[in-house]
C-alpha cells in the first residue's frame, strides 16, 4: 500500500483518462464525456479529501451516469449530495464536443441522478457523516467515460468488441492500480457487471469480491427497496452488520 495514497490514486486517475482520450468509438455513438478531463479539479479534489488511507470496502460502479459524475465529476455524483454532504464544488468544464440533448451544467444541473441519491443516501443515513463513511470506505467508478447514442445514455458492455477491448484494458489496470494503493479486503461491484469485470482484473490478488443490486431507477428490483435490499446484501457478506 502507498504511503501517500491520494497521490497513487491521482496518478492512477490521470493515467486512465489521458489513455481514453486517445480512444475513438463509432456509430452509434454520437458523443463521449470524460470527467477525469472537464471535471478534473472536482474529482482530484474528491481523491485527496475521501481516498486517503486504507479502505476496508470499495464499491465499484459501471460508468458516469449523465446527471452524475458527468456534471460533477465524483462517482455517482449526485449533485446535493456532492456539495452538501462531501462538502464538494466548483467550476466544471465542458467536454470538447458536448451533446446538446445532454449538456454539461455542472453544479447548476436541475437533474438530479436517481442511482447517486439512493447510493449516497444509504451511506448518509447510515453513517452520518461523510468522513465516517470514507474512514473504511471508498467509491469509484470501473470506467470514466460517459457515451451517449444521441439522448440515449450507452454503457460500456454495448460497445463492439473492437472498441470494448481496449477500453476494458485500460479500465483493468487502473482498478489493479486503485486496489494496490487503497489494498481493501473486498471489492464491491455496484451491479452484476462491475463485480464480473472486478473479479476479471482482480484475479489471484487475494481481494474478495462480492455485488450489490444496482440503484438504478430502470430496475424493477431497485424501485421496491433498493436501500433495504443492498443492506441485506452486505449484511449477508458480512461486510456490515444487520
């Protein structure tokens, strides 16, 4: 584990983002947003407050949702949540071909990101305070870019094998990376394919891997009590108690 963990995080980070820059993807998708660049500062300063130290959790998520990290470049980042309870904000840039269906606004975005306020909600009502949460915990996304088929929002496992291989790799040895500075015992994949990739990159390293259900309002599972369900989930783990 580093000794300076923020800074083996950022570097990580920079890394990642500087190598899907150079990635370009076809029909259908019309445009690609990468917080790590436009949201930059946002997300650095999220690395150094909340990824210090060792982290007995971390909880992996697919990829920015629109209304999230791609406004406020923070995973799942909800944007109440971001400014009121991590205590996080800020000037956002803007992506270099923004979507016009699905603009950039930053802190000034009137959406609110459904999976981000049930995700943080649970953290909040169940720890209080950010900094407890973070004293064992810590929250990532798998892959940093944000693709889009028009207003459509696409993720990663939708993209042709040629372009999603890659990706895939670069998006693997930043979680290998993240994992060795922040040296958890489990790795939680927020859905089935966050936990299949997970267990992919992170085979033979001695890190145990485990899912919760997706906060996702298009889950019918999720709209009947996400927050209870991936309770019970961890309870089951024996990653928190009942």
């Amino acid at each position: 584990m580093s000794s300076d963990t923020p800074t083996s995080l950022i570097a990580a980070a920079r890394a990642l983002s500087h190598t899907v820059d150079a990635m370009r993807f076809a029909a259908p998708v019309s445009h690609v947003y990468n917080p790590l660049d436009y949201a930059w500062a946002i997300h650095e300063h999220y690395l150094r407050r909340y990824g210090a130290g060792r982290k007995r959790v971390v909880f992996i998520g697919m990829n920015p949702g629109p209304f999230g990290m791609a406004q406020t470049g923070v995973p799942f980042g909800e944007i109440d949540t971001v400014r009121d309870w991590l205590g996080l904000a800020g000037a956002v840039g803007k992506p270099a071909t923004e979507n016009p269906k699905r603009p950039v606004e930053g802190f000034a975005c009137a959406r609110s990101e459904v999976s981000g306020r049930r995700l943080w909600g649970l953290f909040r009502e169940r720890f209080g305070s950010a900094e407890a949460f973070f004293a064992e915990h810590f929250v990532a996304n798998y892959c940093p870019l944000a693709f889009f088929d028009g207003g459509r929002n696409l993720t990663p496992d939708k993209l042709p094998a040629a372009e999603s291989q890659p990706l895939l790799a670069a998006c693997d040895e930043h979680l290998r990376r993240m994992v060795e500075a922040l040296a958890p015992e489990w790795v939680i994949g927020i859905g089935a394919w966050a936990e299949n990739r997970a267990a992919e990159a992170l085979a033979g390293r001695g890190v145990r891997i485990g899912r919760v259900l997706h906060p996702s309002p298009a889950s019918p599972a999720a709209n009947r009590g996400w927050s209870e369900a991936a309770s019970r989930q961890l309870a089951e783990l024996g990653i928190w108690e009942r």
